[in-house]
C-alpha cells in the first residue's frame, strides 16, 4: 500500500482522575504517516504536548504486538477501533484518510472507573479470575505432560477460549457492561479439560458471585461482546457458563 | 448455593427470564390455537366451545393463576434486569455502538416488552376482565366471545394497536427465543442452528396469524 500522511482532528476524553468530571479536548495533529500504529498516533501527540508544557494524554499500553490485553480505547463508537479481531496497538493509521475527525473515549462500566483520561482500572477482572480462574495442584515434581489424555477437540476448544487477553473490550461494548464474555472465557477454558473438571461447580458459582460483586450487568445475549473481541472469543462461551452455573447450583448442596 | 443466591445472581435472574418466557411462548402456542377456530366460519360455534372449556372447566381456570404469575414474574423482573443493567454504566459513550456487532432489536428487548405490556392491558380490558366479570371471577355464566370480538375489531384504531402487539411480539420473540435456550446452556452449534431457524419460524408464525385475526374480523372475511 502507497504510504501517505495525513492530518488529523482528534476529540479526545480528558479526566483528571476518578473523582473529577471528565470533558472532550480537541487536538490537531499533523503530517502523520500512514504506517504509524494507532498509539504512535498518540505518542506523537503526547511528545508535542511535553515539549509545550502541557499533560500528556494518559492511556495504558504495553506489548504493543495484540497480545497482552493492555490498550483500551473506544475509537468512534468501537471498542479497539474500526478494524475485526484486533487491539488498538494494532490498528494502524492507514485505516484513516487526510482530514478524519477521530473521538477516543475510555472504556465505559462502573465496574471500570477512569483513573486518569483513557485509563481505566480493571482490577475487577483480576479479583474474578482470584474467586476461581485457576486450578488447585501440589507442587513437586512436573507430571508427565502425556499422563492424562486430552482430545484434540477439546484442546482445540480450550485454547481458542484461552486465548482472552482480558482487555474488557467484552464490557465496553455490552450494552449492560455485562463481563459474561470474560467471564465464560475463563470458565470454559478450564471446564474443557480434565485438569480444571474437579473445581468446575465451585468456580463456576464464585466466579459469577464475584462478577456480581464487582456491578457488572447481567447478559442479554446481543453479541456485541463476540463482535468485539480482539481474539474472536465465541458468544457459545457464555451458553456453556450457563450451563456450568445451572449445573453447579442444582447439584450443590 | 442456596436457591435464594441461585435465582438471584445475574444468570441466575436470567434462567427465571428464560423460564417464564419459555412457558409464555408455549402459552402462546395453546391461545393462537384455540382462537384459529375463528376461522372456522361456522359464526363461531367451534370457537365459543373451545373458550367455553377455557372460562369454565376448572383445571385451565386453576392453570391460569400460574399464567399470571408468569407474566408477572417475566414482566417484574424484566423491568427490574433492565433498569439494572442500565445502571451499569453511569457515564455513557458520547458516540454509540448502534448496530454494529448486535441487531437493534436484541438491544430493545425493554422497549419491545413494554409496549407488549401496554398492549396486554388493553387486550385483557378488552375480552378477559368483562368475561371473567360477568362470571362473577368464579365459574359464572360467559358471554359470547366471538359477538365480542367481532364487535371489539370493528374500531380501526383498537385494530391498529393489536397490529402494533403483533409486531412488537414478533421482534420480541425473535431475539427471546434463542436467547432462552442459550440461558439453559445450549452451546452446541448443531442445537443453536436448530432453535435459531425454530425461533424465526415462531416469530414469524405465531404473531402473523394473531395480526390476522383483528384483521379478519375488521374487513369481514368470517361473518
């Protein structure tokens, strides 16, 4: 593709911290090129702004490769911006034309509150995985890793769920900010294989309890979050921690 | 879990959406039934016996008790879900997600049921409070439902807002269906596709034939 550059007008959430009001700012920038990543866009930006003495724009970032779940940003009405199964670290500017108007706002839930401009904290999804996203084994010597036999379907099916990065970009587009998606990831990628089967009830039940604990809104199955979600996480996650919930709490005592 | 926490977590409160909204459908399914003998055109002999046996033999009257609670647990805790999830986020977008990612209609299922709602409480003003009052709530003598029908679906306006329940009906279960089974825990594709396809045939059927019985008796295709 023809490289180019561009110039820009960018509207863009400004908010101090959690306990202030929070307002749209709007920044020109220039002669960007077409093959900056979107947060270089903003790197850029932020440097201007140092160099006149001015706050920089605060977001959180760090692999920047789509994998470790960091970036958050909700780009003219999308959370991660215009691009399919991508993170915004990996949206590239030449998504944009001379001239584009671009509103970036942080990602919207109670059960994310802004800590400064674009930065949200999502120590909620932490305390979730906490109430039961993990597997309870001795420690000691490594088990042979062929002892217990795992089917390539079921392999295949964990590790696509496995896959969650834990962004919350699920939550931002929910119109109930609902975490089901996450939520259903962890549990399925668990529930799939023999070594997550004896925990399967009880984390299924603490891991919702917890969500709930956390003000993140119930499931309405839309699809948005599928929609979304930067590693095609499947809505038929969210049937199965149905099921794992119904089961956990009709047999437990 | 107790079944206080159980039916009262997030999920939980949507298997009790999933629950009533799956025994209203299939209420659904015995009243489109029953009221297609209009369509008889026998001046409404086959119909009447058939309201006869609803109004007064005991076990539907019995049955229809756990009609209303039904509505009335899908209709409460539907509003209070909804309300609930809006509250999730104080602080809204300044630019919407609109359609992209989900249709219209999944993301109105408040709206769409509350406008079922208005709809159900002309439609029970209409046929089921003057029958039932007339029986004096007991097992009393009925009046002619089908003279009232015929009398009811002559005013275009009442006309309209029945086809307004119909449609608000089918949008409704077209997103509700489907949403019900993956609350059960239906996951697997080949049972998704399944009830995907059974879902639309229901949307499309079942208020279709509900829209052509005001319809019917306002052009005059029964006598």
């Amino acid at each position: 593709m023809e490289h180019y550059t561009m110039n820009l007008t960018l509207k863009v959430w400004r908010q101090q911290n959690g306990n202030t009001p929070g307002r749209f700012e709007t920044y020109q920038v220039k002669n960007i090129s077409s093959e900056m990543s979107f947060l270089e866009m903003i790197d850029v930006l932020n440097e201007e702004m140092i160099r006149e003495g001015k706050d920089p724009i605060a977001f959180d970032h760090d692999c920047r490769e789509g994998i470790c779940g960091m970036c958050s940003m909700y780009i003219d009405g999308r959370p991660h911006g215009p691009w399919q199964q991508n993170t915004v670290c990996q949206l590239h500017m030449r998504a944009y034309k001379d001239g584009d108007t671009i509103v970036i706002e942080p990602w919207r839930a109670n059960a994310f509150p802004v800590i400064k401009d674009l930065m949200v904290d999502r120590s909620s999804f932490d305390r979730i995985i906490q109430a039961g996203g993990f597997i309870s084994v001795n420690t000691g010597s490594p088990v042979d890793a062929n002892a217990i036999p795992v089917e390539k379907n079921m392999a295949d099916a964990a590790f696509a769920a496995a896959a969650c990065i834990g962004c919350g970009a699920c939550v931002a587009a929910c119109k109930n900010s609902s975490a089901m998606l996450f939520l259903s990831a962890k549990v399925t990628h668990l529930a799939l294989l023999p070594q997550g089967h004896p925990e399967r009830r009880t984390r299924a039940m603490n891991m919702v309890a917890q969500m709930d604990k956390e003000g993140f809104g119930a499931c309405t199955n839309t699809g948005a979050c599928e929609a979304v979600c930067p590693k095609g996480i499947s809505i038929e996650n969210i049937a199965r921690l149905n099921r794992e919930y119904l089961m956990a709490g009709l047999t437990s005592e | 879990m107790k079944w206080s926490e159980m039916f009262t977590s997030s999920v939980g409160k949507k298997v009790v959406m999933a629950l009533t909204g799956i025994f209203l459908i299939l209420f659904l399914i015995v009243h489109v039934g029953l009221n297609a003998c209009i369509w008889a055109n026998d001046g409404g002999k086959m119909f009447n016996a058939g309201a006869h046996f609803m109004g007064s033999n005991i076990v539907p009257r019995i049955l229809e008790i756990g009609l209303f609670a039904g509505f009335i647990l899908h209709i409460v805790q539907g509003l209070m879900l909804e309300f609930q999830n809006r509250s999730r986020r104080k602080q809204g977008y300044s630019v919407a997600m609109g359609n992209k990612g989900s249709k219209w209609y999944s993301r109105s299922m408040g709206i769409l049921g509350t406008l079922i709602l208005l709809f159900l409480v002309v439609h029970i003003s209409d046929f089921w409070l003057p029958n039932r009052a007339n029986q004096g709530f007991l097992l009393g003598e009925e009046i002619d439902l089908y003279v009232k029908m015929r009398e009811v679906f002559q005013t275009e306006w009442v006309v309209v807002l029945y086809l307004v329940g119909c449609i608000s009906l089918a949008w409704h279960l077209l997103h509700g269906f489907q949403s019900a089974f993956r609350t059960f825990g239906v996951s697997n594709k080949k049972y998704l596709s399944l009830i995907n396809t059974l879902g639309i045939a229901f949307s499309i059927i079942v208020p279709l034939a509900f829209a052509l019985m005001p319809l019917s008796f306002y052009f005059g295709w029964i006598k």
